[in-house]
C-alpha cells in the first residue's frame, strides 16, 4: 500500500534551465519502504492555498540490489511544466533541507536485470525513469548490452547529460548511445531532427540487430511513444516487449465525453484491508467517490498517466475516459484506472489491494 512520509532533501542541482534533480535522504528505518525497482516512479505533495497538489517523479538513481538494504537516498528529476504548479515550486523555492511528503515508490514501467540486449527510445524528461533502468542493468548484469536513443531539441535542454556521458564512459562496449538532436546541427554523420516513426523505422536496423531486443523502453510526451510504437510493431516487435510510460499529455488528447452514471449507483472499495460502499455522484471518476470518503486512496496524477490509481475491478463495468497507463494486458485482466472511471453498471466494486 503506498504511504507518504516526510523526507529531507540533501541536495538540489540544476540540470539545465528548467529541470532540477532533487535527492532525497531516506532514514534507515524507511529504507524498506522506499525499495524500488529501476525505472518506477515517486508522488510528491505539498499544499498550496488549502489545496492538495500531487505530481509523479520519475527515478534516475540506481535501484538498490536486492540482496542489500534498501536506498539510503532517491534521485528524482523535475522539468518545468509551464504554469505547473508543483514543477515551479521545485525549481524556484525547494533548498536543501526542506522536507517534503514523498510517496512511496510506483510504477510499472520496470526492468528486472536479465542477460541480453535491451533499448530505450526516449525524448526529453523521458530519461529519467531510463537513466534509472540502464545504470541498474549495466551494474547488475555483465552480460547486459544497452542501446539508449535520446531526442531532444538542444544539447543545452538535455537533462542528465553528464550522468549519462559518465554511464558510457564506465560501460563503452555495452552501452551503445544515440542523440537525435531536433534543433540543432550535430556533427557530421550524426543523426539531427524530429525523432518521428518514419525516421525511427529506417534508423533503428541500422543501429542494432532489432529483432533480438529482449525490452523496449518508450518514455516521453505522448507523440513521441507512439510514433516510437508504431515504428517498431512496423518493424516486426511483439507488443509484448514494448514497454511505455508517457510524460506531458494535453488535456484535450482524449476529451471525456460526458454520459451520466446510471441513477442511484454505488462503489464498493477495497483499501487497505477495509472496505466501504458509497453512491457516486453525477460526472464525478470513482476515484472522487472513494477519496471523499477514503481520503489514503492512492492517486497522483489524476489524469490516467501514471497508473497510481489503479484498481481491479471485482464486479459490474466502468467506462475510462482515457488511459496512457495500463498495458492492455493490465485491462484485459481486469484492471481499471479508478480517476478515469465512471461507473456503467449500477453496482461496481474496486479492490485496491489486488
Ligand atoms: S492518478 Fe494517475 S492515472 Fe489515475
């Protein structure tokens, strides 16, 4: 079950003009709780004028081996969203030893470290979570290969650029690393431009023996993985070794259409080990219904992208406005994003420890 608890910040740095990493001290008696795997993410929250906000960080740091104790720090990076109302408190306001509500950690889009060859496509922050997954690998498994292709606009707006340079000075025979730049010349022979799914599908057989790519890593702003998707299901991948984690989706990328709940319909709600059944009220997502009356159920995002939310759906149908973080494999065993769902039936009940 995730819990927030209060963390110090050790350190604040300043990774190009609108992104920061900020580290995190975990205390030795929450080490535990704060074991995460590479590439899973964490909730921040602070309150602002008497309202909650909550936004997702994805991990850069390494996840802790599995034999040893749990992370005595966490890393996470932060680029400015303009008007974010968490991402400009980070980078104007946050010092070092500020305490911060930290989650603990989340997310799916994981590698567990295994001999073979892996890929990351990722654009701008999408880094992050990727930074995290190869390092880890690279670290853990000296059978590992890792090829990372980056986009971005400028050298000067990429994040992490020196924690990646000295990833491939540690592994130069096994970490194979490519940057797209979209606004700016490169040098000669080096590839420049918008990374889309036509130049991915001529340039990733170039690159590496696609078909022998045990995972692929999508990480960025939606139009990136899907272009990224598409390019690879083009190229003969399995859907089934195509992970994504989508950053920054416009409101309008799925408007919801607003059908009214049947009339008189409950949630029923597993959390935590109790339960409780509540009526929901018109246009308002499941989630609303239980937070009212649960308010430690888990979300972050609200807007269907980073998967905190999700539940099993044990009886009756919902309907998702939209979902950019379950795998269709997740949905297709029943699984549901409870800020995205209204109810279709007038009975539905959630488990949220499943
Ligand atoms: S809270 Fe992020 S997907 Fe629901």
């Amino acid at each position: 079950m995730a819990r927030f608890h209060p963390l110090p910040v050790a350190a604040v740095d300043r990774l190009t003009d609108d992104s920061v990493a900020l580290t995190f001290t975990v205390p030795p008696e929450l080490r535990e709780e704060y074991r995460h795997s590479p590439g899973q993410h964490l909730a921040l929250r602070r309150l602002a004028d008497g309202t909650e906000i909550r936004r997702t960080y994805s991990i850069c740091s390494p996840a802790p081996d599995p034999a040893g104790e749990g992370p005595g720090t966490l890393r996470v990076g932060v680029r400015l969203v303009e008007g974010g109302a968490f991402s400009t408190y980070a980078l104007k306001e946050i010092t070092v030893g500020d305490e911060l509500e930290v989650m603990t950690p989340a997310g799916r889009f994981t590698l567990e470290p295994a001999p073979g060859l892996y890929a990351a496509i990722v654009g701008g922050s999408g880094i992050t979570p990727v930074l995290s997954i190869a390092s880890t690998l690279l670290a853990r498994e000296p059978e590992a290969r890792f090829c990372l292709i980056r986009s971005d606009r400028t050298a000067a707006s990429t994040m992490f650029l020196e924690e990646v340079a000295d990833l491939k000075d540690r592994y130069p025979q096994r970490l194979q690393l490519v940057t797209v730049l979209s606004r700016e010349e490169q040098q000669a022979g080096l590839p420049s431009g918008r990374l889309d799914r036509e130049r991915l599908t001529a340039l990733l057989p170039a690159l590496l023996p696609v078909d022998q790519v045990a995972g692929w890593f999508l990480c960025g702003p939606l139009g990136l993985v899907q272009g990224a998707e598409k390019a690879l299901r083009e190229l003969g991948v399995n859907r089934a070794h195509i992970h994504e984690e989508i950053f920054h989706v416009d409101a309008g990328a799925a408007p919801a259409t607003a059908v009214p709940a049947p009339a008189h319909s409950t949630v029923t709600a597993r959390l935590d080990g109790r339960g409780g059944t509540w009526p929901v009220q018109d246009g308002e997502s499941l989630l609303e219904t239980v937070l009212r009356n649960r308010p430690d159920a888990p979300y972050a995002c609200k807007g269907g992208v980073c998967g905190t939310c999700r539940a099993f759906l044990v009886a009756g149908e919902v309907r998702m406005d939209r979902n950019f973080a379950l795998e269709a494999e997740e949905t297709e065993a029943g699984y549901v994003l409870a800020c995205q769902s209204h109810p279709v039936t007038e009975k539905v009940e959630l488990d949220f420890d499943r």
